[in-house]
C-alpha cells in the first residue's frame, strides 16, 4: 500500500489551495434539502473558511427551525438570487427537478449520490450544465475516505481483491433506494473511477427482496486480474462499513471506513466540500462527474437485474 504520507500530503495541498482562496469572496452557496444529509452539508459548509451559506430550502417548512438562523424558504423563488454554486441534498427522485433550473441559470451544483436513478434525467442535468456553463459535480464522499484513497492508489498497478461490506439498520422503503442505490453505490463509484469502465463479469452471490425492494446484495465484480467482492445490507443489526485488500500475494489489509482519520486531517465531508469550493478555480479532478454516474448507473442496473434473476433467499429471509 502507499505510504500515508502521500495521501496527507495531498489533503494539505487542498487545504493550502483553499487557504488562497478564502483570501478572496466567500463562495455564496445555496443548500436545497434538510433531510439527514443536508444537515450534515449545512454543519459542514456553516464552518467552513471561505464559504457563505446563504440560504437553504426545503419544502417541509416545519425544517426552518433546523436551519440555525440561516435564511429558509420552501422553493428557491422565495430566497434571494445571490449565490453562485448550490448542494442539491433532496431525495433522489426530486435530483432532476432542483439541479436542471439552476445549472441553466450558471449555478454550479454539488449533487448528492445517486445523482438519479434515469439515465435520461442525468442526460438531461448535463445538457443543463452545458447550457448554463455550470459544473455539475456528484457528492460521491467515500472518494475522500483514507482508506479508499490508499487502496486505489495500491491497485492501478498491481493484481488484488477487495472485499467490502455495508452494512445499515436502516430498512428498505418501497419505492425508496434500495441496498445498491443506497449503499453500494459508494463502491461502484470508486471502482467504476478505478477501472475506467462498467464493463465487469458479474457474479451474484447471493440476495434477498423485502416487499419487492432489494435489501441485501452479495456480488463479485470481475475485472481481469482485479476481483471486487460487494456486500450490502439494510435491516442489519448493526452499522458497519469495512474494506480489506490483498495486492498480489501481500497479507490482507483491513480497514474501518467508520474510523476518523488518525493523523488529524478533515473527515471526507468537508474534505469533498473543499476541492469543490476549489473547483470554481478549475479543480475538480477528484469529485465525480455526471458521466462518470451515468456509468456508475449502467453497472447498478446490470446487478439488478442479475440480483432478480438469481435470487439465492426467499423474500424477507434473513
């Protein structure tokens, strides 16, 4: 594995880019949403140098209490205009409908993951961006994970197999993201990033659906001398989020992605929330690209439906 060195010196990089830019206007930024994540976006974004939160919005009105004294409003129309760049933290199915207006308007966006679950929606935020000339950014956070970045640092040149595991007590919904929306999605992303492609052997190991809804995915991903072995789970008894990794014969690495950093460097939230404050001067090499969730998108399907096809538990098995 790289040194940790490497990938410190690359967060206090970010950090001394960001230092030269809080020396100018704070980035105006707008959050659409309150629910979980976007409280997490406004804790991050309220102390963060060089950022102004300026607004937020959600249409649940009874959220302005949450808002801290921030500016609320339920739709856009009811905030003033004077922001350059908003985070779009609203449920997955409204994705669409909150980031295409103001990417036409030049406002650049930060959507959280999964930027949708249509490929012609996505198709359609990107044409947006290209008509606004906003960039159109996606809140894919585990990039920013230590563990993550080591360990595809460690693979673009070497054989290896990686084993993750996601595992949340939080229950499917119907018609709400289930376990590969939710939870694998992180995964695919970084892979899909790693790669350079979707286009993997896909093995289903085993999986179960609860009212219809996938919540629980075991899978293998092929591509050549990697393998990727995916787990992910609603309903779990407990919270777990783990990565190991063995490159070629070396020992097998563990790692907790729940565990804080220990050298002190910022949690991937507000490491994600700083290269794209950056990106408004260019950079944005590390966030993930609406292309990039198309991609992401096509290979979530192609499990899908292999999960459906070959069900290995009855419905609502444990």
């Amino acid at each position: 594995m790289p040194p940790a060195d490497s990938v410190l010196q690359e967060a206090e990089i970010v950090t001394l880019h960001l230092a030269e830019i809080v020396s100018e206007e704070p980035l105006r930024v707008l959050l659409v949403g309150l629910g979980k994540m976007g409280q997490l976006h406004m804790e991050c974004l309220s102390k963060m140098p060089g950022v102004s939160l300026v607004g937020i919005v959600d249409e649940d009105e009874g959220k302005e209490m949450a808002a801290n004294g921030i500016p609320f409003a339920r739709s856009i129309d009811g905030l003033a205009n004077d922001f350059a760049a908003a985070v779009i933290a609203v449920p997955v199915e409204r994705h669409a409908e909150a980031a295409v207006p103001l990417l036409a308007r030049g406002i650049d966006c930060l959507v959280e993951k999964p930027l949708s679950l249509c490929p012609e929606e996505i198709k359609t935020m990107i044409a947006a961006a290209r008509t606004g000339g906003a960039r159109l950014s996606v809140a894919q956070v585990e990039r920013f994970n230590p563990a993550i970045e080591s360990t595809m640092a460690a693979l673009r040149k070497r054989s290896g197999k990686v084993r993750v595991q996601r595992l949340s007590r939080m229950q499917s919904v119907a018609g709400g993201p289930d376990v590969i929306a939710d939870l694998m999605v992180h995964d695919l992303d970084w892979i899909v990033k790693l790669e350079g492609t979707s286009d993997c052997e896909i093995t289903v190991l085993e999986s179960r659906r609860t009212a219809g809804c996938l919540d629980y995915v075991c899978c293998r991903l092929g591509f050549g001398d990697r393998s990727y072995e995916l787990a992910a789970v609603h309903g779990a008894s407990e919270r777990k989020r783990s990565l190991d990794v063995r490159l070629d014969r070396d020992e097998t690495r563990c790692f907790d992605l729940l565990a804080l950093s220990p050298d002190g460097r910022p949690d991937p939230l507000t490491r994600q929330a700083e290269v794209f404050v950056m990106s408004r001067a260019g950079d944005a090499a590390e966030l993930a690209t609406a292309e990039e969730a198309l991609a992401v998108l096509r290979l979530s399907d192609a499990i899908r439906r292999c999960a459906f096809e070959t069900s290995k538990l009855p419905e609502g098995a444990a």
